[in-house]
C-alpha cells in the first residue's frame, strides 16, 4: 500500500496530509514536518518521502527517524510556569539546558505554543497536538499575551499610552500595544504590557525604542489561559471542559474534542538557583477559571 496523492478536501474522515499528521501527532509544528520530510527523515510503508505534498490514511505505517509513529492521543493542553534561564527548544546548539529538559517524566510527547525567550519567565503552554500549537500562535486567533515587565529607567505614562497606535522600529511593524504604568520604584518601573502579535523580542525592543531597559520579563496569561497560582517549574493540565470551550473553534473545525481525563499538576525538575530572584508584586490579573488560579499545581518535541 502506498500514500494516497489524493486532497484531504476530498476524502471525508481518516486521510490527511502528511505534515498534518504528524503535528497532531505532537511531533513538531508542521512547518517542523515539512523540514523533516526534505531531510529524508520520514517513511510511509517503506518508501522515504521527498515531498510533504502527500496524503496518508488509517492503515500507512508511518516512520519518523527509524521508529513508527506514535498512537494519536486525544488532544491535551498545559499550563506551565517556566523559569528563566532555560531555552525553549527540543536541542540547543550551545548545550543550554531546555525546557524540555526539565518536564515532568510522566509528560506524554509535547510542543510548545510559541517560545519564551531564555531569559523570560512565566506561562509557557504546553500541548501534544501541533495542530492546536499552530492555531493558537495565529495572530488570527486574536488572543492576548499579557506580561508584567520591569524596567530600568523613568517610564512616561503618554509615551506608553501612544504604543496602542502601533509603532515602527528599525523597519520592524509592531501592532497596538496596551502599556500601563502599575509603579515607579527608584530607578525601576513595574509595567503590565499587553500584545497580540507576539513578535521575536518585541516587548524588549519596543522599551528600547522609549530608553527603557527590560530587567525581567513575565508572561502571566495567553488569552484565556493564565500563570494564576502555578510556581517555578510546575505544570498543570488545563481542564477538558475549559479547553473544549476556549478552543471551541479549532475542534469544531476539525470535527473532534479532547476527551482525555486531566492528570492533575506535576513538578518539573528542580532548578539550581544562581541568584535570588526578587519577588513579583503581587497585583496582576484576576485569576478566571480557564487559569486554574486556585489550585498549584518545544518550539520542538519532547522525546521520552
């Protein structure tokens, strides 16, 4: 048997591309797959494929670096507080240490949504499904990553007032940007900033552009989904009913929902701490039922 050449638009049910399929599969992004496949790293019954441009069934036995694919699982979303001083990729090229590296063992096959910069803290959500990772990082989807930023250096309340008509740096567009002083402490200014688009560095550079210095940088919620009570290094299932709400569109669109049985919260490996990290201030969002706020608990894969 081989791989159908056949549309997935034209198939009603199991067919889809291959790409696809192995996103859902929480493998890598489909971008990732595509990558993969002209690496000669993908099989279909036996045959290595050269082109992305194929459709696969229920019955193609399916190989990814000489071993078969993984059982699709029904699809799961995380929530996890990522520390800073970890890369968020499956490798890295200089030998950091990777979020991936520090997950809970019990963690099935995972993707990132997005990336957080080595030295940005925070929510970092966690998915098995690289097709919800895709559409949750669309601009699209229209959610908000809200941060708490320090910064270094006097911040002008009119001049953060006028990011929310956009602004131009070194040729780079960046969106409207809601951005609030919350307190001017010496030198420091605590801000909350909030942003659609989520561009490479854009919170830092955009400060930059105002002779502001980012010192630390936290992620307390995307869209939805909020860091609430979660500590360093912990992670917690969002619950299936809140993310068949949230998401309602992508399963709708898909024609499935997530049934698995949530497993509760886990503590990813403890982090040597090279130097004391100075307490968030307490104010923030309030904390909603898509956050998990009352209870504690890549952009590549996580191997096991």
């Amino acid at each position: 048997m081989t791989p159908s050449d056949t549309s997935p638009e034209e198939a009603s049910g199991g067919p889809e591309r291959i790409a696809k399929r192995l996103a859902r599969a929480g493998l890598c992004s489909r971008r990732d797959a595509e990558r993969w496949i002209a690496e000669g790293r993908v099989a279909v019954n036996g045959a290595v494929l050269t082109t992305p441009a194929v459709v696969v069934g229920p019955g193609d036995k399916i190989v990814v670096d000489g071993k078969p694919l993984p059982e699709m699982e029904p699809t799961r979303l995380w929530r996890y507080h990522k520390p800073d001083g970890l890369v968020t990729s499956a490798r890295d090229e200089k030998g950091r240490q990777t979020v991936f590296d520090t997950l809970p063992a019990d963690l099935p096959r995972v993707v990132s949504v997005g990336r957080l910069d080595l030295t940005t803290e925070g929510l970092l959500l966690l998915t098995n499904d690289g097709e919800l990772a895709r559409f949750l990082e669309l601009p699209s989807t229209g959610w908000a990553r809200r941060y708490r930023v320090r910064v270094n250096g006097i911040a002008d309340p009119a001049r953060l007032a006028g990011l929310s008509r956009g602004v131009t740096i070194d040729g780079v567009q960046y969106g409207p940007i809601e951005a609030l002083l919350d307190r001017q402490q010496g030198s420091n200014a605590w801000l909350t900033i909030t942003l659609r688009e989520g561009k490479n560095r854009e919170v830092r550079n955009v400060m930059e552009s105002l002779g502001l210095t980012v010192n630390r940088l936290i992620r307390v919620a995307y869209g939805p989904f909020q860091l609430g009570k979660l500590e360093r290094g912990e992670v917690e299932e969002v619950p299936r009913r809140v993310l068949r709400d949230q998401v309602a569109k992508f399963f709708s669109d898909r024609g499935d929902e997530p049934v698995k049985p949530n497993t509760g919260t886990a503590k990813a490996k403890p982090q040597p701490k090279p130097h004391a990290k100075p307490r968030t201030p307490a104010s923030g969002p309030a904390k909603g039922p898509a956050a998990g706020g009352g209870s504690r608990g890549r952009h590549e894969t996580r191997r096991r």
